[in-house]
C-alpha cells in the first residue's frame, strides 16, 4: 500500500500550462506524492490558473469556493494556486480566499521541493512569483515521466511584444530562450522511450534565440535526432517569423505543414491600436511565401473581436483576411479586458454589437474548416496515433496537417505512424481506415 500523499490538479488555458502541469507532478512525485483524478482523496490541490480569457479569476475564486468545502472537513489539506492568476493576484488571492495555503507564479515551480518543506513545517501564505525562468529551465531538464507519441516541449517563456489586450508580459515576463543542449537533451531522452513527435512550446515560440541560435537551427538539429519523426512548434508571432525559418518548412520534411500563426485583426487600424507590430499586408506575404514553399502547408489563427475602436469597415476588414487566408482552423474571441492591461483604459464597444459580429466571423471559419475536412476525403494520410477512442477499438491521431483522425483496429496503434484513407468527416474531425 502507497504511502504517498496525493495531489489533485486542474489546469486551466493553453500547452503551456498543460506541459507545466505535467512537469509539476513530476517534481511532487520526486517528494512523496502522487497524482490523483479524486478530489476527496487529495492532500494536496492545486489549480494551475490561465488569466488571457474573459473572468479567469473568478472563475479561480469559485473553484477555491468550492473545494475550501473540502478543507471543511480535511483541515490538513493543501491549496495552492498556480499559473498567471497567482502571478497577477497573488496577495488579493488570499484575502478574497484565506482557505488559500500558498501561491506560485509560472516560473516558480522549481521551488516546490522548498514549499512542501515549509508546508509540512506548519506556513503557508507562501507567495514565490520570482521571473527566473532560467532557474525553471534548469529544473524541468531533470523531469522527465511516462513518455507520449507527441510530446510538449518548453523552449520560450515570456514575451517582450506587449500587445495592448494582453497581460503575458507582466504574468510571464521578459521572452527568455532555454539552452539548445537542453532542449536537445531532453528530446532524445523522450526519443529513447518511444516519443515520435515534439511540439515546441512558448509564449512566443519563434522567438527563441539561446546565444544567437534561432528557432530555425533548433529544428534542424531535433530534425537530426532519428527517432523523433514530427516537428511542430506554437504560438507563433507573425513579426518574428524570419527567412531561415519560413524556408525550413520546404526544407526539413520533418516540420510539419500546420501553423498556428494569430493575426487578431485584419484592420491595420486595429492592429496599431493593438500594438502588434506588424500590417496585414506582411502577414499575407508570410503565408503566401510558406505556400510556396510548401504546397500541403495549413494555417490556424486568433482572432479578437470588438477591440475598442473597432468599426463595421475594421471587421470587413477582418472578414476580407479570412476569405483571402482560408484557414484550416482558427480561435475567436469576443474582446474582454484585462486589468493592468493598456486597454482596459478604452472604452468598450456594445456587447450585442461584438456579439453579432463574433457570431458573423465564426459562421466564416466554421464553414472554412469545414471545406478543408471536406477536401481530405478520399485521401490518404500519414496519421500519428496517441491515444484510444471513446468506442470499442477506436483510436485518435493526427495527420500531417494536424486534423483529429479516428479509427477502428484490432491491434492497438498507439504510437504508430499509420498510413490512413480518409472516408467520413465530422464537424471537427475525420473518420478513416488504416490501409
């Protein structure tokens, strides 16, 4: 019988807490704890927060409302509170919440061997919000745990853009690139134990440069790494992606032809106001430039809606991009803003009136990724399987292009390569058989 305390944790928001999450397990495991899918079997709860969406933090205090009720009747059980919302709310967080034993900003993780020690020693109200994102990087390379036909990889944290809307900067601060030898090492390591796909990971991906080596040479040397046979890398910015990184997607046929590149506006007006550094017009010479260096090349995108100033011209604008673009997917928000943030100064449009449009944009791309599933009937496709289906011997993978493959076989295919003929599509998915 284990005699392991347990740990619950909830994750909230993009890969990268995702990733955090797991790597924070992995540093409890390493002291005397293990994880759990049962809240009421907890010692410990932590909720690993994401503060880019409308009212992230209360939705963080009625989760804590909720699980204080635990505490109730387990008065050694452990709260913490993880993520961007510890970062930018660390004090308020306990007097709004006092059931709240400790707070942890996103590049204080490493410190958890030393929290767990003061826990057990009777603190808490322990704040760490450091932004040493080395010291993180240093930690997380010694972390490795059940390995996974793709896998995330940090190689970025922080962001130095400073949109207007966004409050990464001051939750995740400065970009910080980790060592190429790192990175490196962890991926053969994952490589070793069966790992066939990395997505690299950052706030601003193809930003990464460790002592001027760039996004582009770090592909070309995971790309040299036998086992791994998939490369793909999130969140990309549009000012950051440079020639040697566009031409890798025609050279390196490991980089896959998917990229998730967020425009936000297609209203250069818009876009200045934003502070994103860059017009529509150098976005769509981007894409047209990866088309032509790769023909089966894809794209996904972000998209906010009703950013303060916008006008009924702004939006066409917008709506014009994506017809010109047709994405394979894309992400699209209603604006809200975020306290702290430049924004969050202006006056805000009406809310039926966002609402309408947002509404008008994603018929748009619904219908877009739906004629891209569309077109892949009848072909085939390479599909990398990671995990079983919900029916009796389904299982799910991804093609090339990124699309969600389902299939049905006998012998389990998790973390094979598969040759599949695409036959059925779904609202957001395709059906296939392995051939």
């Amino acid at each position: 019988m284990s005699n392991k305390k347990k740990v619950f944790i909830k994750t909230y928001g993009c890969q990268m807490n995702e990733y955090d999450s797991e790597k924070l397990v992995l540093d409890l495991e390493k002291n005397h704890y293990e994880q759990t899918s049962e809240i009421q079997e907890a010692d410990m709860v932590l909720l690993n927060t994401c503060s880019i969406r409308e009212k992230a933090a209360e939705k963080v205090y009625s989760e804590l409302g909720r699980i204080k009720k635990f505490k109730d009747h387990k008065t050694d059980l452990k709260i913490g509170v993880t993520g961007c919302v510890a970062q930018a709310e660390s004090l308020e967080i306990f007097d709004r919440q006092p059931a709240v034993d400790f707070i942890v900003g996103p590049q204080s993780y490493h410190k958890f061997p030393d929290i767990i020690s003061k826990l057990e020693n009777g603190e808490r109200s322990i704040i760490e919000t450091s932004f040493e994102a080395s010291d993180k990087f240093d930690n997380i390379a010694s972390l490795t745990g059940v390995t996974k036909p793709s896998a995330f990889v940090t190689i970025q944290e922080g962001c130095d853009k400073f949109c207007t809307f966004c409050v990464v900067p001051y939750t995740r601060g400065k970009e910080v690139s980790r060592s190429q030898n790192d990175i490196l090492k962890e991926i053969r390591d994952i490589a070793a134990k069966g790992t066939k796909e990395v997505i690299l990971l950052g706030q601003n991906v193809n930003a990464y440069n460790f002592e001027g080596k760039s996004l582009s040479s770090l592909i070309y040397s995971i790309s040299q790494i036998v086992e791994i046979e998939r490369i793909r890398f999130m969140t990309s910015h549009p000012k950051d992606m440079t020639d040697e990184l566009i031409n890798a997607f025609g050279e390196v046929p490991k980089l896959m032809p998917f990229l998730h590149l967020p425009v936000q506006s297609g209203s250069n007006k818009i876009l200045k106001y934003m502070n994103r550094g860059h017009v529509v017009e150098e976005y769509l010479e981007i894409i047209y430039r990866l088309r032509l260096v790769r023909k089966d090349i894809c794209f996904s995108s972000d998209f906010i809606v009703g950013y303060p100033g916008e006008t009924d011209e702004d939006f066409r604008e917008t709506m014009n991009l994506c017809e010109r673009v047709k994405f394979s997917q894309a992400y699209s928000f209603n604006y809200s803003s975020r306290p702290g943030t430049p924004a969050a100064r202006k006056q805000e449009l009406d809310e039926k009136l966002k609402k309408k449009r947002l509404h008008s944009l994603q018929e748009l791309l619904n219908g877009q990724q739906t004629d891209f599933l569309e077109n892949q009937k009848d072909r085939q496709h390479k599909v990398l399987f990671e995990k079983k289906g919900r029916g009796i011997n389904e299982y799910v993978g991804r093609t090339e292009q990124f699309s969600p493959v389902t299939v049905v076989s006998k012998e389990n295919i998790i973390g094979q390569i598969r040759t599949v003929k695409i036959n059925s599509v779904m609202s957001h998915s395709l059906k296939g058989i392995l051939k």
